[in-house]
C-alpha cells in the first residue's frame, strides 16, 4: 500500500475542476509547449467543443491525417540531421586487450554516438536489443532538450570544468510525460534501424505505459509490414501482495526487422518438444506423431471420399481434406499417410527425423529465459552477493533473442542503453559474435541499496558496473577456458587441446570534443572578410591535448573504418605511418611531409591517403605534387584504384 503525505494546502479548486473534466473527456486533454517553452498538460477547447456537439469552422477545416504527433516532433527530426562534432576517444587502461579485442564499450550520450557510427556501421549491425528507460513518471536521464549541447555533456559527465549545467531530465515532478520519452527515443530509434543490416532485427524492452506509443513509433521508422512479434515476456514469477490491483508479471518486448531479408529463425528442439513423438509401429523412419488431416476452412473441391483397401467408404471432414485426391494419393503411396487397423479413418504420420526446429512463440516463460530475479542473481554471482545494479535483465532472455535473430560468428549486437551490460555478458558467452554497448555514465544513487553496493566496490557510475562487470565475466571465462583445457590434457596428454575461441576482451571509448577545433558557422550576418579571418584562425587547428591516438581514431571513425580495424605502425621514409585494414587507408600525423614519404605512400597504393594540413607548410607546390603523385601512381598500374587523398 502507497503511503501519501498530508498535504497542508487547502483545496486547489481549479485543479480539483480539471480532474473532473479529465475523468469525462480524457479526450481533450493534449500535451502542449506554453510562452515560456516549458511542457504542460492543457484543454483542447476546439476538441472540447467538438465532444459537446458544437464544431468550431477551424475545427471543421484542421487536416485529418493516420499518424502519431506530439510537441516537437518537428525538431527530433531536425536533431537527426545535424552532424555530431564529437568524437570518441580511446581509453585503454579501462579496455581489456584493447589491441585483440574487437568488442566495444562507448561511455557517453547515446543520440551522439549513434551518430558517430553511422558512417562506419551504416547496415553492419545484425541484432539490436535496447531496454530503455520506461516511462513510469521517475526520473531518467537522458536529454530531451534540444538546446542540450556536446558542452552540456562534457561538463554532466565531468570531461570538463562544470559551469552548474546539468544533462537535461525527466524528473518526477514533472510526471509522466508521453512527449519527453517520445522526443528522446524517436531519433535514437530512427538512428538505430540505419546501423542494421537488410537481415537484421531489433528488440525493444518496454511496459505498459509507452506500448502504443512506441509501436506507432516503430511502425513509421521501420514500417508496420516490418513488425515481427510483440513478445510477452514474464519476467516476475513471485505474486505482488496486492488484492486490489493486478500483480503484473511481464513486460513486453518489440521486435521488428529491417526488410524482408530477415527470416525469423527456429529454436533448437527439446526433449519436450518431442515427448508425443513415438513409433509403436516400429515404423523405418523412426519416431512419429499423428497430424491433421482436416482443412481449417471450407473447400468444395476437397470434400471427397475415400476408399479403404478392404472396400469401405471414409467420409471426409465438414470442411474437406487438406489435400486433393492426387496429393492425398502421393501421400498414401509415400507412407505419410495410413490407414487405421479397422479402416474408419486416415492416419497422417509427422515424423520426428524432418523437424528441423521449433517456431518461437510470442510468449516467453522465466522458466525458459529466465526472470529479472534470475538477472539479479547472475549479478550477484560476479559481485560477492551483492547486487550494484537493480534491474538487471537475465542473460538467457538475450540469448533467445540471439536464437531468434539468427546471431552467428562474425555478427555484432548492439544495445546502447547498454545498463548492467547483460547484453555484453551474453555476447561473450556466444563463441565469437562481437558487441558495441553504449551507457551514459549516470552516477549511482547511493541512497538505495543498489547504488549503495556499487559505491563498496568503488563504482560511481552506471557505466562503471558495466565494465566491472565485463572484467568479471572475462575472468570466469577465461577459468571456464583454461579448466576445459587441462582436463582435456589429462584425458589425452601431449596433444594440446586447443581453447574456446572467445574473444574475451573490449575497448573503451568515451565520447569527447573533436581533436579538431571546428567552426560552426552560427552566425549568418558574418561579412567575407570575417569569415576569412575566422578560418586563418583554424589553419593550425589540432588540438593540442589531444594524442595521436586520439586523432587516429577520429579519422578512422570519419573516414567510414570500424574502430576494431587492426592497425600497424609502419616506417616511411623515416617517418611513423599508420596502416588500417592491411594498407587501404594510410594515415600519417607527423609534423612535416617530405617528397620521399609522398613517393613511398604513392607505391604502397592505399585507397585512401590522410595527413595533416599543417605538414605541408603552407607549400602549395608539394601539396599539389602529393596529389600528381597519387593520380600518376593510379594510372601506372592497369586497372588500379586511384588513391583518395585527403588533408586535415
């Protein structure tokens, strides 16, 4: 039972009238912006008007339309547009074999990372799952103000001196507001179905009060023919002590795939899937179980009669067999389908050795996938009993969505609302699938239980119990791995048995400001000559903190290469050089370019050639032999791709 605080103001008669008439026309009240641009719940008084029998002219002329609006829709469409000019910075005391590895962990805002991947993930992503804040009219952190800025983030998650900025909230006060978790997840999602790959899938935890809601989102971003299953998932099995409510025991989870070259993929059989399988008589094929032989609907042209080898007439069904006479004679003469020892009907035989599968149902049970005590226990087991995270989902829900998808070696899951990391966790359990999860580094509560374990174990963050727990799964793992490998030494000695091949590791990256100062053009009065100067400013416009590491890994990023690309140190013409992908794209940070180097960069025939700007000196004369030397290089070899040559 609620216990409610007594409130010592006296009665707010206006509000007491507006809950009144929201109890008889719950129809007229809209979410709606005021002057000072703040959200509040007002009366459509057109609509009002409308419920009562009178039609306004302006409501008799407003544009029906088929779709769901809210109050800034406009501008999550706009955000969408805008170009991230954030990067994403290494951090490899953090990571765990960050040079093997090809997992990624990205600690930021997730909006500005899913930006970030477009151009390196653009239709690479196979599985997408998210568990995303629900809208229960708590407070969650994610921004949904549109004048929140990367600065804005830098200084939440202390990347800079904070100025009191504060990433934007809904906070609890506010209630619950469809508009605010509707503008934060609409250009989330629509970033999100670019990442997958024409066969991929992605799935969406969520509760009640955002279903529709997000299921009409859902059908404009991946179109409604894309839905494929509204899954039902119990993720409690212990009764609520409540005898006036419901005791809610599931939340759902959306699903929905990219095209049509997804194929929604069988689960493998269990020993229950086939306990009606038997052969009593002692058929060759083995195993079988009887199937229907009646059509479900109405067939005229299938209702006939069928003949007994000893002469007996077998009527057929109300609606007709399930085949015509000619199949039906196939399947008889195949052995698929019997007669009965006295002869008054048919037997079809369903046998055991051609089931590939079994459908997966809309229904999840805890006792197949697990329930979210199950995830608290998993938790538990890594963290010496106690819990540092409190809703954690169990890491068999993940792996049935692992087995619906089709997830196989090579394929990446992505989940940026990446929370405890369960999705991570059952990655590394999957051979070798690879992950990207993305959390913002919300700080822990440390006023509930939850918040309070993950402080003992020095965690501030919900991203620091991510990765915590990452490390704490790969050092199981790795026990798992070397015990599976001596015992096969002692049951075979001297022939080596070989490890599990897992990747158990992961890079970590932060978002963070551009290595390059940028120029973002904000003031449209500018004069020529203004603007010039501006740009003289940034001729030298690497940031001088910044490693070069750091820009690699900018310019990877934005020249469409996955952060996991290996990259080798080389020597040119006495000079460091980084070679990505075995030599397609050449990078070069030094300080000075020689005629040498160009020559040699040239002969190595990389797709894609970058240096920084400030190299050349201001020398337009070996700029432009650079780019000769490239272009002649190109046309020496038949049928060679000629070099892009870039500066920065």
């Amino acid at each position: 039972m609620e216990i409610k605080k007594v409130s010592l103001r006296s009665m707010d008669v206006a509000e007491e009238k507006r809950e009144r008439l929201k109890q008889l026309f719950p129809s007229v009240f809209v979410e709606t912006v005021n002057e000072q641009g703040e959200l509040v719940e007002s009366v459509d008084l057109e609509r009002l008007q409308a419920e009562l029998g009178t039609f306004t002219e302006w409501f008799e002329s407003r544009r029906e339309r088929y779709g769901l609006d809210w109050p800034g829709k406009r501008d999550a469409l706009r955000i969408i547009q805008e170009p991230s000019v954030a990067t994403l910075k290494p951090e490899r005391k953090e990571s765990v074999r960050f040079d093997q590895t090809e997992n990624l962990f990205i600690e930021g805002d997730n909006l500005e990372v899913l930006k970030l991947l477009q151009k390196s993930y653009y239709g690479k992503i196979k599985m997408i799952y998210i568990d995303p804040p629900y809208n229960t009219g708590k407070e969650f952190i994610y921004p949904d103000n549109y004048s929140e800025s990367l600065e804005t983030y830098l200084a939440y998650a202390g990347l800079v001196d904070d100025d009191g900025r504060m990433f934007a909230t809904n906070t609890s006060a506010e209630g619950r507001y469809h508009t605010k978790w509707l503008n934060m997840m609409y250009p989330r999602l629509y970033l999100a179905r670019n990442l997958l790959s024409e066969d991929g899938v992605i799935f969406i935890s969520i509760d009640d009060h955002e279903l529709s809601n997000l299921r009409k989102v859902c059908d404009e971003i991946f179109g409604e023919e894309n839905l494929v299953a509204n899954i039902i998932w119990q993720h409690s099995v212990q009764p609520k002590g409540y005898t006036n409510l419901f005791s809610v025991h599931h939340n759902y989870i959306l699903c929905y795939k990219k095209s049509e070259q997804y194929e929604v993929q069988a689960l493998p059989r269990t020993a229950e899937d086939n306990v009606n399988y038997s052969n009593p008589d002692n058929d060759p094929n083995g195993p079988w179980r009887s199937g229907d032989v009646r059509n479900s609907l109405y067939r005229p042209n299938l209702i006939y009669d069928i003949t007994t080898p000893s002469g007996k007439i077998i009527k057929p069904p109300e609606n007709g067999w399930r085949w015509s006479k000619e199949t039906m004679a196939e399947k008889m003469a195949s052995g698929e389908i019997v007669f009965s020892e006295d002869e008054t009907r048919i037997i079809r035989k369903i046998y055991l050795k051609d089931q590939q599968g079994r459908a997966p149902e809309t229904i999840w049970f805890a006792t197949e996938v697990g329930s979210t005590r199950d995830g608290i226990a998993q938790i538990k087991e890594l963290f010496d009993g106690k819990a540092p995270f409190d809703t954690v989902k169990p890491v068999q829900l993940i792996k049935r969505m692992f087995e619906v998808a089709g997830v196989k070696d090579g394929d990446i899951v992505l989940d940026f609302f990446a929370g405890s990391c369960s999705t991570a966790h059952a990655v590394l359990q999957h051979t070798n699938a690879r992950f990207i999860v993305v959390q913002l580094p919300e700080p822990v509560d440390e006023t509930n239980p939850s918040g309070k374990n993950a402080s003992d174990f020095g965690l501030t963050t919900v991203a620091d119990i991510g990765k915590e727990r990452l490390r704490r799964v790969i050092t199981d793992l790795e026990g798992e791995r070397d015990k599976i490998k001596a015992d096969a030494e002692e049951a075979l000695p001297g022939f080596g048995a070989e490890a599990p091949d897992l990747d158990l590791g992961f890079k970590v990256f932060k978002l963070d400001k551009s290595c390059f100062k940028t120029w973002d053009g904000s003031d449209p009065d500018i004069s020529e000559e203004e603007l010039i100067q501006q740009l003289d400013l940034h001729v030298d416009h690497v940031d001088p903190h910044a490693t070069a590491e750091d820009i690699l890994y900018e310019l990877l990023l934005k020249s469409g290469f996955m952060l996991t690309e290996q990259i080798e140190q080389r020597t040119m013409a006495e000079k460091t050089v980084y070679s990505v992908a075995d030599g397609d794209l050449l990078i070069c940070l030094e300080d000075e370019i020689t005629e040498d180097l160009i020559q040699e960069l040239a002969a190595a025939q990389p797709k894609q050639v970058i240096c920084l700007d400030r190299a050349f000196a201001g020398n337009d004369q070996l700029k432009a032999n650079a780019v000769h030397a490239f272009a002649a290089q190109g046309q020496a070899k038949d049928g060679a791709e000629q070099t892009i040559f870039k500066t920065v």
